[in-house]
C-alpha cells in the first residue's frame, strides 16, 4: 500500500515538473523573440548607433578582405549552373566531351531496341543498355553547326523543331537567338505545311512570301517523322539527334545522342543556335558591305555624268 502511494505521488510529481518546464522553455522562446524582433525593428536614432553600425560593417569587410584570399573562388558566374545550357550555351569551338558526358547524351536504349543502323555509334552496352560513343558524336555535332553557320551565312532559315514539354524553351531560345532568320515549331507539326502550301499559307502568302525553310533542326525526330517526310519531298536539309533506337539515315545530318535527355536537347539547340548567330552576323555583315559598295558605285555614276 505504501508503495503503491509513493509511485502515484512521484509520477504526480513528475508531471507537474514537465508541465512547469514546458511552460519555462515557452516563456524564455517568447522573451527570446520578442527581443529579437525589438533588435531588428530598432532604427538608428542617434549619430552614436550610426557609428556604430558604420564600425560593424566596416569591421566585416575587413574581415572578408583578409580571410578571402584563403577560400574558394569558385562563384555562381564561373561554376556550371543546371541552366547554363539553356540561358548560356557554349559555342562550338567550346564543347567538350565532358560536357555531351555531363548532359546525359551517352545513354541510348536498351540493347534489344537498339537499331542496326546505329551499330557504327554504339560504343556498346552496359547493364543491358547501349551506350553512345561521344567519340563519334562530338565531330558530327560540330559539323552540324558548320551547316548551320554555312545557311545563316547565306540569309537562309533555319526551324528548330521540339514538340516536347520539356523542349519547348529550348527551341524558343534558339529560335530568338537567330533573330528573324530563326523559327521553331513547339507544339505540333501540322501535316502538309510543306506539301500543301497553298492550302496551310493561303495562294498569295505561298506565292509571294518563302514558306520552305532552308534547313530544319530536330530534337526528336520520331514523333515528327511525318515533317521529315514532308522535308525530303520539298528538298530540305534535316539535321536530327538519333537515338540508338533511331535509322540515323532518316535525316541528313545525324547527332547520335539521347533524345530523351533534357540537358543534352538543350546544349545541342544551344550550340546550333550560337553558330547560327554567327551566320547571322557574317550575312549582315556582308550586306553592309554590298551596300556600301552599291552607294560608293552609285556616287561615282552620278559624279561622272554630271
């Protein structure tokens, strides 16, 4: 019996303590915000809070200036960034084989989908997938920006086509990169835009204006395979990024790479719209020059046969 008392008084005694200890620790949390809130809401009133804040800060520069030279120099401008390959795409004298690496664009498919005619870019299969040789990938990407360059160059156009979610930014940028020379198609590709001008554009816009591009870039070729139809009908130069499950020889210019990777779409678009830019600029550049020359021309005539 008296043990039983004893037990019932401790425990009684111990709650009472938890509750006098939770309300203890709720007191000093309210004391503690509260004068902090005081701290952050209290203004410089007087010229001696304003030295002293003076003092602090410079106090902290100070103290940054002397330890700085010991850390890292490594910031958010000269690390990578995950957007780096859609806001600042690399040119194509700067890719790398780490960076195709880094971006996913070595994985293929699995080895039973893989297509015959992607042997040559296999480098072969782990974990029952194919893997990519960027070996190979690296000189035909660059020479896919050398084909855009070349048609920027020469004023034609370029469409970019990713009908993707997520490849939809990717073919804006590029597209906005080129200026009036880029287009993009981000949502679908509508049957017949090619063949049947007339129809899609209306017999005065067909007749008068150019409605066929002059090359047409695609990030997934499978889901268009019906534009690529309508390009090799109308003559137009197609570069594409293949996958290992993909017939390189549907488009003219293959970029053995994964399509389904967003980073590896975005850095492939980012590179072709950046040697477009190029083009771009060598064509405005040259019809200055041409007019220029046209003005000089036209100056000489009418000082001689006045």
């Amino acid at each position: 019996m008296a043990l039983s008392l004893l037990r019932h008084g401790a425990a009684s005694a111990a709650r009472c303590s938890r509750r006098s200890s939770v309300k203890a620790q709720a007191a000093a949390c309210a004391r503690y915000t509260s004068s902090f809130a005081k701290v952050e809401e209290t203004p410089l009133e007087t010229p001696e809070d304003w030295t002293d804040f003076q003092l602090q800060r410079a106090e902290y520069k100070s103290l940054l200036e002397t330890l700085g030279e010991y850390g890292s120099t490594q910031t958010r401008d000269n690390t990578f960034q995950p957007h780096h390959t859609l806001h600042r795409p690399v040119a194509p004298s700067n890719i790398t084989l780490s960076a195709l690496l880094a971006s996913g664009a070595h994985f293929g498919h699995s080895h039973k989908r893989m297509n015959p005619n992607f042997v040559p870019f296999a480098y072969g299969t782990r974990a029952n997938i194919t893997i990519i040789d960027l070996d190979h990938t690296l000189p035909l990407l660059r020479r896919a920006a050398q084909v855009v360059r070349g048609v920027a160059a020469r004023g034609g156009s370029v469409v970019f086509v990713g009908t993707r979610a997520d490849l939809r930014p990717a073919v804006r940028l590029a597209a906005e990169r080129m200026g009036k020379q880029g287009y993009y198609v981000g949502e679908r590709w509508l049957p017949g835009t090619l063949t049947n001008k007339v129809h899609m554009f209306g017999p005065e816009v067909a007749r008068d204006e150019q409605v066929v591009p002059d090359l047409v870039v695609f990030l997934n070729p499978i889901p268009n395979i019906h534009a690529i139809r309508e390009c090799a009908l109308e003559h137009v130069p197609t570069i594409g990024v293949v996958d290992s499950n993909v017939d390189p020889r549907i488009v003219m210019y293959p970029i053995p790479a994964n399509d389904e990777s967003t980073r590896a779409a975005e850095l492939i678009a980012g590179l072709l719209s950046v040697a477009g830019r190029e083009g771009v600029a060598i064509y405005q550049e040259e019809q200055a020059k041409a007019a220029l020359a046209a003005n000089r021309k036209s100056r000489y005539r009418e000082q001689h046969t006045a």
